[in-house]
C-alpha cells in the first residue's frame, strides 16, 4: 500500500523464480496443461469421428456435447466442488451404495488435488474441440473417401492416415485454443481449489492475483504477469507465423 519507487530492473524475475510457491505454480501448470490439452483434443476426435458417422439424434448429441461450453468456468468449478466432495460426491455415493472401502479423496487429497482440476476443464472443454474437428470433417470433400475405399482402405486407415493429416489446422487451432484456456486459468481453479489444499494446485494466475491483491507485492506479480505474456506470444506468433506462410504459399 506505500511502495517504494525503487528502479529495480530485473531483479523482481530473479525474485520471482527463486519464489517456491511460483515453481510449484508452473509446475502445475505444466502438468496441467499437458493432460488438458492432450485428453481434450484425444476426446474431441473420438467424439467428432463418430458424430461423423451420419449416426441418428446427431444433432442431439452435438448440442448436449456442446452444453458444458454454455457454462462459466466458475459454475463448472462449484458443480464439479460438489461432485468430488468427499462428504457429499461421487465417495459418498459409491459408500451408500455398500462400497463401504471405495475412496475418492481427490480434492483433498495434496497429490492429487491438480488432476480435479484437469477432469473439471476437459469436461467443459472436450465439446468444443469435437465441434472444431467435426467441422473440419466434413469440410473434407467425400470423393477422397470413396476413392480411398475403392483402393480397398479400411475405415481406420482412412481416418489415421488420410483425413486427420488434412486436419492440421483444426489441430493447430484447438492446440492454440486450449493453450491460452490453461495459462489464464484461474476462475476455475478459484472455484474448485482454491489452490488448496495449501498450494497443491496453485496456479500462475492464481499466484499473480493473490500476490497483487492479498499481500501487497506488485512488483512480484507484475513479474508473473509478464512471464506469462511470454509465454502466450510465444505460442501465438510461430502459430500466426505458419498460418500467414501457409497463405502466401496456397496464393
């Protein structure tokens, strides 16, 4: 509240990463960001291949896959509090029906606490990675797959070794898309973990807004604020980078 207008230069990065608790917050965004970004996109091609069927109640199922991305991630942190609760969820549950040993301790649990947090935002996110590929799906013309089918390929081989190649940029953009959802996390974490128990499932932007706002240190959270800047543009230049290279070479 009374800083001292001291021009301390980079000082407060070296600072930053000597600070324990922002080791352990890029940690688990590290780990976060990994099993997010890979069961997303994993959920989201199963999903989109067998929606691409022509199956019936289509656009049902598209609309309820798609429902989770209507909601707040401050909704889907409270709901999924709920559901992992040990005393009131998916424990108790199992418990009351005669599984008296079943445990599910996740969100209490300190090596474990992170991975609530990864089930809670592929469920909200995994929907919208399908209707991106999807899309992509069936902007691929239908003569390719009939003449692959005559050359005598399976439906499999179809889809690993000719259809999801021509998808590279559906997966550049979900890739894009759910990297810049894992570094701002926040409001989800906030509502499920609140970074707890202790700093278990801290998280760089729970970290900078908790040092700006709770304990005074602007300088410390200023610093986190432009590590993580960084590492959004460098993801989303070399993707603008490619993209533009791609439309120069396609003119």
């Amino acid at each position: 509240m009374l800083p001292r207008y001291e021009f301390w230069g980079i000082n407060q990065h070296f600072r930053l990463w000597s600070h324990m608790r922002w080791s352990n917050a890029v940690e688990n965004l590290l780990i976060f960001t990994i099993l997010f970004v890979g069961i997303c996109i994993l959920i989201g091609i199963i999903l989109s291949i067998l929606l691409d069927q022509k199956i019936r109640a289509e656009g049902f199922l598209r609309t309820v896959y798609l429902y989770p991305m209507a909601l707040s991630f401050i909704v889907t942190g409270t709901a999924w509090k709920w559901i992992l609760n040990p005393t009131m969820g998916i424990q108790k549950l199992f418990r009351d029906w005669g599984f008296t040993d079943f445990t599910f301790d996740w969100l209490v649990n300190r090596e474990m606490s992170i991975y609530t947090i990864v089930i809670a935002a592929v469920w909200q996110s995994s929907g919208f990675v399908m209707a991106l590929f999807l899309a992509g799906l069936r902007s691929i013309d239908d003569e390719i797959i009939k003449a692959a089918k005559i050359d005598g390929a399976g439906l499999y081989s179809i889809y690993i070794t000719i259809i999801l190649p021509m998808l590279r940029p559906v997966f550049m953009s979900s890739i894009v898309i759910l990297l810049h959802i894992s570094i701002k996390s926040y409001d989800l974490v906030i509502a499920l973990t609140a970074g707890g128990p202790g700093t278990s499932s801290d998280m760089p932007a729970l970290f900078m807004t908790q040092m700006a706002f709770h304990r005074s240190e602007i300088g410390l959270a200023s610093a986190s604020a432009v590590m993580m800047f960084l590492t959004v543009l460098a993801i989303v230049v070399p993707y603008l980078y490619s993209e533009l290279r791609r439309q120069d070479a396609g003119r």
